[in-house]
C-alpha cells in the first residue's frame, strides 16, 4: 500500500513540476450554466476546440496550454460553449481576449575557444 501511495504521489508531483504554463479561467459558479468546452484562437489563428475541465464538484473551468508560443505579446479570444441536443445545438458565449507577454530567452553564447 505504501509502495502504491508514493506511486501516485510521484506521478502527480512530476506532472505538475513539468507541466507546461496555462491560461486558466476562474471556475463556473455551480449555479451558472456550465461550459462543455472552449473555443480558443491564438492571435487571430486557427480556432482549437478545448474541454472544460472539472474545477470543484458541479464547476468547471477553462485550463489551456500555451507552453508552445512564441517569446513576444499574444492575445487569446476565448468563447465557451454548451452543446445542447436538438433542437438547440451549440450555444456560444460572447468572446473574451486575454492579452500577455511570453518572456523571451536568453542569447546564445559566444566567444568559445579551446584552453588548457
């Protein structure tokens, strides 16, 4: 049991450790009409379709990995969506931008020479 125990508690800590940076929306109240996912556009690119992901019991959040962008400024257009069964289909929210900095990396160095 104590083998199983420090199994779970490993995968979780170097999932999280590793995990890449996220955007990540304050929870749905658990009285609000909760999203099935998210429609997601990265500098006016293509749109990625992204799950809503269980925040708390009866909310759920937006969670979007970003871990791959760019150094530089970025502005995200967010709309969540519910898909409801006919004769409704899918409702969409208004869209929300979100703009933030990606920060840059270092240089390459230079200067390399061979010593003794």
């Amino acid at each position: 049991m104590k083998k199983l125990f420090f199994f779970i508690a490993f995968f979780l800590f170097t999932g999280t450790a590793m995990a890449a940076p996220f955007v990540v929306s304050d929870p749905y109240p658990e009285s609000a009409v909760q999203p099935d996912g998210f429609l997601v556009s990265v500098d006016g690119g293509s749109v990625v379709e992204s799950p809503a992901v269980l925040a708390a019991p009866g909310s759920y959040k937006m969670r979007f990995d970003i871990g791959n962008l760019p150094e530089g400024e970025h502005t995200m257009t967010v709309r969540a969506f519910k898909n409801y069964a006919e004769p409704w289909g899918r409702k969409e929210s208004v869209p929300a931008n979100f703009t933030f900095p990606v920060p840059a990396g270092p240089q390459a160095a230079g200067g390399f020479k061979l010593v003794k």
